[in-house]
C-alpha cells in the first residue's frame, strides 16, 4: 500500500514562467488601458499619476505579502484608484469600475507565461497514476480567476481537483493555513501528501513543517533543500521520487 494519496504543486517557477521583460510589460499594459478606461468614463487623469498609484499599491502589497497575507483583486483597485484620487472609486458607475478591473485582472493574456517543459506530461501521468491532485499558488497582481485561465488555455487545469489561490483564501504561503485549506478541500491528510514547488521556504520547508512530504524543484545550479524529500531539475523526474516515498 503506497504512503502517498495526493500531490500538491505550486505553480510559478515550477509549471510556469515568467518571459524575460514579461512582467513589465503587464504593467504597461495595465497602467495604459486603466489611462484609457478612466478617459471613456470621463474621468480623465494624467498619465504619470496612474503610474504612482500603481507604483502605491504595488508597495502596499508587498508589505501585505511579507505577513504571508493576501488581498482580494478587487481591494487592488479600489487602493489604486483611490491614490489615483481619494474619492474616485465613488465617481464611477459599476460597470466603469467592472470594465477596470477586468483591465487589471486580465492584462497578463496579452503576454501570457510559459508552460515549462515536461508540465503537462507530468500532470497527467501523476493524473493517470492515481494521485489526487491540488495547487497552491501565491498571486501577484494578476489573480486566481486568469490564472485558471491560461491553465484551461494549456489543458492542465483538467487535472486538478482543488486550485487554491492566495487572492481568494487571503493568506500566503509560507502560512501553514495555505496548505490546509487545500487538504482539507481534497480531504486528505499531510502525511499522505507530497508538495512539489521551487521556493525552499514557502514551498518545501513550509510544508514539511506541517508535516508533508516535500519535492524540492531546482533549476539553475540552483542549492537543493536539505529538509526536502528529494529534489529535481526537471518535471518529467518527480513521478518516480513520489513513487518511491
């Protein structure tokens, strides 16, 4: 009888990335489309001051983050336009304030992640093997609505039964509640589950902490976890470390 039930991945840096300048991009997009919007609703402001305000939430979200908390999409905006002008948010109708937040949600489509190699294969050989299967994904500005998104887009989202996201549950990885609410949704236990993810802290330690198994994925030359149950440089090798657990 095998020790394990179920896998939980992480998403960035372990089945997706980034493309190099990718991210500002995104930002330019948001920030220039937001400009736009607020012009059609006849709230028209400059350029540079949307640039500070979103260069304001940006630092309010990562002081947010380094508690291991989170916030909803929505609350991005509202802070935003509010720095943009305090009482913004109450000039605009709903649907001006919807069509925004759509722009800041979805500016990442247009310059999507990458898949990484052996992703797909893996998720679904650990599918056909008979492993539940869940995700624990810290967001940035772009939320968990997108990203399941562009995980339908690549036909992985298929494989899993549970895709937690730190926007909607308000809490982050490391926090041990990330990984709870996770098991609890797939109802197994920790020891029973193996989390697979790139970041020493937040991914393998956090989870052996709570009493996982834990895959550390190294890429890069990058140092392997020393409290990691193993550790890869590519995805198409975790199956055969869960199989061995």
């Amino acid at each position: 009888m095998r020790k394990i039930n179920a896998v939980t991945f992480d998403l960035w840096d372990t089945l997706i990335q980034e493309h190099p300048g990718s991210s500002d991009r995104v930002s330019r997009t948001r920030i220039d489309k937001i400009a736009s919007a607020l012009e059609d609703a006849r709230r028209p402001h400059r350029i540079d001051e949307i640039e500070e305000a979103y260069r304001k939430i940006g630092t309010f979200l990562e002081l947010t983050w380094a508690k291991a908390r989170d916030m909803p999409v929505r609350d991005h905006v509202l802070f935003m336009l509010s720095c943009v002008e305090c009482r913004l948010p109450s000039k605009l109708t709903a649907d001006q304030f919807e069509d925004i937040l759509q722009i800041y949600s979805d500016s990442i489509l247009e310059h999507p992640p990458m898949l990484l190699p052996k992703a797909r294969e893996t998720l679904q050989k650990v599918h056909e093997e008979g492993y539940r299967i869940g995700l624990i994904s810290n967001t940035g500005k772009t939320p968990g609505t997108t990203l399941r998104k562009l995980m339908d887009g690549w036909k992985i989202l298929q494989y899993f039964e549970v895709t937690t996201f730190s926007n909607e549950i308000m809490v982050r990885k490391p926090a041990e509640a990330a990984f709870r609410v996770t098991l609890e949704q797939l109802k197994v236990l920790p020891k029973i589950t193996v989390h697979i993810g790139d970041n020493a802290e937040h991914d393998v330690a956090a989870a052996k902490r709570l009493g996982m198994h834990a895959i550390h994925v190294v890429r890069g030359g990058g140092e392997p976890s020393k409290v990691a149950d193993g550790f890869v440089s590519s995805l198409d090798e975790v199956v055969g470390i869960i199989d061995s657990l």
